[in-house]
C-alpha cells in the first residue's frame, strides 16, 4: 500500500501499548482523520491538553470558490468529531464538547472512566472501512426499521428525511442534477476542483482519484486538466441524472433549523453516524453538496419536501456491488500542532 493510503491501516491494539494520557489521545486521532471532508481537503488539525483534544480548522484546505461561507469546512470538522467520538467511548472514554466561537475550535473534554468495550459490533470498527461509493446502487431498498433508526439519530432543532417514493426522487433528481451543472458553470469552481481531482496513481495525501468516479487510470492522467477547461456535467448530464432517479432507492437530507457553524457541525456529526452505521449494515452512502452549497437550489430542496429548515448534507444511500478504494489521507501525527 502507498504511503498515502496507509493511515487506513489502524492497529486497533496500539491504543493499550500507550504509556500515558497523550499517546492516548493521539491515537485517537487516527479514527478522526478518517472521516468525510469536502474534495477530500481534509481541513482540519488538532490540539491536545490535559484530557482534552481540540478541533481547528485549516482554513489553508478550505475552498474558496466551492465554500465560500465555510458550511463545507465546518460539516467536515463535524464530520471528524463523530469519529473521535466514536473512537472515544470504545476506548472507555466519557466526553464532552463545546464549540468555541473565538477561535473556532471544537473543545473535547475526555475522561476514561472504563476499558475499552471489546465489542466487535461497536461502530469503531466501520471507520476504517467507511468509504464514499459514487457509483450505481442495486434497487433492493434499506430496512425500513433501519432507515427509522437513522432518523431517530436527529437532534433537537434538526431532521432526518429519507425519500425513497419515485416522484419525489424524480423532482429532488432534477434540482441535484441542475445544481451539478450550474456549479460546473463556474470557471473558478472547475479551477479548484481540478486541483482536488487526481489522477489514480497519485502520491498525494489529499484529493479524490479519479477512480472514485469510475474514470479508468490512462483517462485519470487528463481528467484534470479536462475539468478545469470543459464543463463535463453538460456532457454527461443524462447518465448523472439516471444514477439519481434509477440507481439511488433512497435519497437521505440532514436539515437545521439554523443555519450557523454550530449547525453545521452538528449536520457533519449526523451525517457520519449514518455514514458509519450504513456500513455496518452493508450500506454504502455518498454526499453530493452542490444543490446544498450553489445559489438557490436548497429552496427547491426545501419546497419540493415541504420543510422549513435549512437543507445541510444531501447524500445517496443504498447497496452497492461495486466496491471502491478509500481516499488519501494525511497522517494524524503531521496534524498535531503545538499542545495546549
């Protein structure tokens, strides 16, 4: 394996050789790395204290031209606190966390109160196998006793919608497949994706291949260069609205009833607990932000589903026969900046 896939490779066990609280909360950080994050930008770095581990933007991995508000940076950072949650109370911890609106950064206060759950059921165990499947979904429907499960994952001031009837698909496939091209339209958002777009062989630590959309390695060598001077989307706008409306059972939407960084993060963590628990049940999941993110587009969302809160992470759900390859990903070491 590459380098820069090798952070996948998590030695459950490491944890118990550590010698102290530091090494602990270290360790931890290799699930948080793991989590979903916006052209795989990875836009965050951490700081460690006494029984506590802070989030922090890195607004150096943020996008400018794709997320100028920070929603997309701040979903991702909610995104890693699930799976340092997550990892936490496997490994006995109780926690805590606050947001910090002074300096952005999400304060996690840890406790271990017990040794760690020994359970192979735990959710722990799908993070390192969590992976964004963007291709056909089988018909075959989730659970519906699932799917509720998921939706009770909801806190206050937020929802959980799954849409699975074909009407309603149909319309949401339209306004998703609309939002992907008018967000193509733009020369500087096609500038920055091409910079996140790699080619299959890549040696970088962030970024998508190219395989994860299914484009054959010798095309890989060009898609970047393609993107940046083409809209693709105008081409290829009829098989990406058929992936919506015949390859997608479910459609799932995380909505708020604010529409804030705090929000945003709380969005983030929700989606990667469905995430996580969909590929405990064989389910695979991929985000696609652009009717989210792009102009107006999230009204359509809102009155096609009749909701009054904010649309924040619009994503398919489903089975896939199709396995994919995980992303990069930066060391969580090399993302430890000086401790508090």
């Amino acid at each position: 394996m590459k380098p820069n896939y090798q952070a996948w490779q998590i030695d459950f066990g490491e944890f118990d050789r550590q010698t102290n609280q530091t090494g602990q909360l270290r360790f931890l950080l290799k699930f948080a790395v793991l989590a979903s994050s916006s052209h795989n930008s990875q836009p965050w770095k951490f700081q460690i204290a006494p029984g506590k581990i802070y989030l922090l933007p890195d607004f150096d991995r943020a996008l400018p031209h794709s997320d100028q508000n920070h929603r997309q940076l701040f979903i991702s950072l909610g995104c890693a606190l699930e799976n340092l949650l997550v990892a936490a109370d496997y490994y006995g911890f109780e926690t805590s966390w606050v947001y910090q609106e002074t300096d952005y950064a999400i304060e996690v206060s840890l406790n271990r109160v017990r040794e760690h759950a020994g359970n192979d059921a735990h959710l722990v165990f799908a993070i390192p196998k969590r992976h964004t499947n963007r291709n056909k979904y089988l018909e075959k429907l989730p659970d519906e006793s699932f799917l509720t499960k998921l939706k009770n994952y909801s806190i206050p001031n937020s929802e959980i919608s799954f849409i699975k009837d074909k009407e309603t698909k149909n319309k949401i496939a339209e306004i998703v497949s609309e939002a992907l091209t008018a967000a193509m339209d733009d020369k500087l958002f096609r500038r920055e994706l091409s910079e996140y777009l790699k080619p299959n062989i890549t040696d970088s630590p962030v970024g998508m291949p190219a395989s994860g959309f299914g484009i054959p390695t010798p095309v890989s060598l060009v898609a970047s260069t393609l993107i940046r001077y083409i809209n693709m989307n105008k081409l290829t706008k009829k098989q990406d609205t058929e992936l919506l409306k015949e390859h997608t059972p479910v459609f799932g939407i995380i909505s708020t009833s604010q529409d804030n960084i705090k929000f945003w993060i709380e969005a983030g963590k929700l989606y990667q607990k469905i995430a996580l628990s969909a590929e405990q049940e064989g389910l695979k999941t991929a985000p696609m932000a652009a009717a989210i993110q792009i102009g107006d587009f999230y009204k359509e969302l809102q009155q096609t589903l009749q909701i009054m809160q904010r649309p924040q992470v619009f994503f398919r759900i489903g089975y896939s026969s199709k396995q994919t390859q995980p992303t990069p990903r930066i060391f969580a070491e090399e993302l430890v900046i000086l401790e508090r």
